[in-house]
C-alpha cells in the first residue's frame, strides 16, 4: 500500500502535496457547510453523505438540496442538477489522456478543483499524479465533511465570518492562472464570465456558468500554440 | 418531507448523469482520435467555465449579489496570484480580506 501510495505521489514535490492539502481542507470546509444546510432543510442524517458519494459534484448538490428544500419535486432538482454538471463534459475530453490508465475511477474523480488542479500541469506524468491525489483526496474530505456536517447540523457556526467564502472562488483563481496568461485563452475566458454574470439574475443557481460557453465563438485554432506555463506553487 | 426512495432514486439519477458527462469524452478518446483542435477547444472550454464558476460564485448566492466582502477578498486573491505568490498565500490572504471587511463592517 505504502509502495504503491509513492508510485502515485512519485512526481509530485512537497509543495504540491501541501497545496493538495489545503485544497482539500477548504473543500471539506465546504462539504460541512453543506451537510449542515442540507439537514437543516429537513432531510435525513445520512442524505448528504450519500449525496456526495455518489454525485460527487457540490453546485448540483447544493442545487438539489436548494430545490427540493424549496418544495420542488425531485424530478425538477435532477433536472436542474444535470443542467448545472453539463459543464463535466468539457472536462472529460480536456483530461481524456490524463485519466487513460483508470478511466472510469478518473471520471468518477472529475471535480472542478481536481480538473484546474490537473489542467496547470503540463507534464503529463505529473498531471496524472496530481489529477489522482487531489481527486482521491477530495472525494475523502468532501465525503467525510458532508457527513460531519450533517451531524452537527445547526451547531455549525457561520463560515462566512471567517472569509471560507471567498476561500472557494480564490482557489479556483490560483489555480486556472497559468492558463489565464494565455492572452487568447484570458480573453474568451473573461467575455465568458461577463456573459455568465449577465445570466445570474435571471439563470437558476449554477445555471448561469453555462451561458460563459458562447464567448468560445471567439476561440481560434492556432496551430503550434504554446502549452500554458507550469503553475509555480511553491 | 419527501420520501427515502425518492431522494435515494434522485442521487443514483444525477449521479449516474454526472458520470455520463465526465466518462464521454475519455470514453470516446479510446474509440475515436479525438482531433488536437478540438482537444485544444475542450481544454479553453475547461478553463472559460471555471473562470465563470469562480466570477460568478465572488458576486453571487444563487440569484442573489452577495456583499462586497467576498469579491474584495477574490480580488486580492487574483492580484496575488498574476503576481506568481505562493499558493497558501493566495487563498489565505482572500479568506483574511474578506473576513477583515466583515469585521470592519463593510
């Protein structure tokens, strides 16, 4: 088990280690935050938990939660859910070769941090190793902190006094700024995130991400484009 | 409140959709050689939806503009890391800003 635990780990320094810890700190933070609100909303102890393990996806859990808790039926809250994870299918096909060697464990794995995460490595060994630690090690923590919220419910203190909800967005910024220095790649990214924002009032919660996708009709195809920079982490 | 079954239908549904999602592509990779073009339009596709994930999330809950505390702390979180700081730093300095504005009362 240790042997095969530093075969996956091999390529990874102990900085990213570091920087896979505290990713998945801030996600277990999430992950209570959500099994508190979720039972909080009426639903049983172990929904939240069994929510994550099998979704595996925090917007379309907290939407299903959200809708549901709001009096929807659940057929309404799945709909809304596959809306909002329709953004996965990109990832699949950006980390195709990454997730080669176990594709169905890598698309199982397939969160929005573990994908940036993977996306600012360039070398592809170390790509994979760092898709499968951080993966393996979100599903843990985001697994595990869905159901310790769930059992301390109400007692959970508000995370927003602490910043936690600026934590979230800003581990998604570190992290995708290596492709941002793309001047190209910036540009279709940003005219994304304003057509996005213009969605948000009237878009349900996480819809809005998918109205970025249009702002790809400016996206060329320039052949010899130069890979994104490794990210610097240390 | 709805029933057990219900909910236990609805997450192995979503679940099972989700999966579909993530599995196509590497799925198809092995069937079909997926064009380095399109591989290169699925990677800035990748990276156009979570800078919206992650603009959007700063300035809403949901339907809803949150206050401006968060935005202020991803803000300074994006200033540092354009400026290559350490990652730790990065998502330590947007939890302090934000939670330092609240403090103050902003």
């Amino acid at each position: 088990m240790r042997a095969r635990w530093s075969s996956l780990t091999g390529p990874l320094d102990t900085s990213d280690l570091r920087d896979i810890l505290l990713i998945n700190v801030a996600v277990g933070i999430v992950g209570i935050s959500y099994g508190a609100i979720t039972v909080g909303e009426g639903f049983a102890w172990w929904v939240p938990n069994f929510m994550s393990v099998v979704v595996l996806g925090g917007a379309s859990q907290f939407l299903f939660t959200g809708v549901v808790g709001a009096g929807g039926s659940v057929v309404a809250a799945v709909l809304a859910g596959l809306l909002v994870n329709a953004r996965h299918l990109p990832f699949g096909f950006a980390l195709a070769d990454t997730v080669r060697g176990r594709p169905l464990l890598g698309s199982y794995l397939m969160i929005d941090e573990v994908v940036a995460f993977a996306l600012a490595q360039r070398d592809p060994a170390r790509r994979r190793a760092a898709f499968f630690v951080c993966g393996i090690g979100l599903w843990l923590f985001w697994s595990l902190g869905s159901l310790i919220g769930a059992v301390l419910g109400q007692t959970v203190t508000d995370t927003d006094a602490f910043g936690l909800d600026a934590a979230f967005p800003a581990v998604l910024l570190a992290l995708i700024m290596p492709a941002l220095r793309d001047a190209a790649t910036r540009n279709v990214a940003l005219v994304g995130s304003v057509l996005a924002l213009f969605a948000v009032p009237y878009a349900p919660s996480g819809v809005a991400v998918l109205c970025a996708l249009p702002a790809l009709l400016l996206w060329r195809h320039r052949p010899g484009a130069p890979e994104p920079e490794e990210v610097d982490v240390s | 409140m709805i029933s057990t079954t219900a909910i236990v239908a609805g997450g192995l549904v979503l679940g099972s959709g989700t999966f579909a999602y993530r599995a196509a592509g590497p799925v198809l990779q092995s069937r079909v050689r997926v064009s380095l073009p399109v591989q290169q339009l699925m990677s800035t596709a990748a990276t156009v939806l979570l800078l919206a994930l992650c603009v959007t999330s700063a300035l809403a809950d949901g339907q809803e503009w949150s206050d401006p505390a968060r935005p202020a702390g991803v803000l300074v979180a994006g200033l540092l890391a354009w400026r290559r700081a350490p990652f730790v730093v990065i998502v330590l300095a947007a939890a302090a800003t934000a939670a330092g504005l609240r403090l103050i009362g902003v």
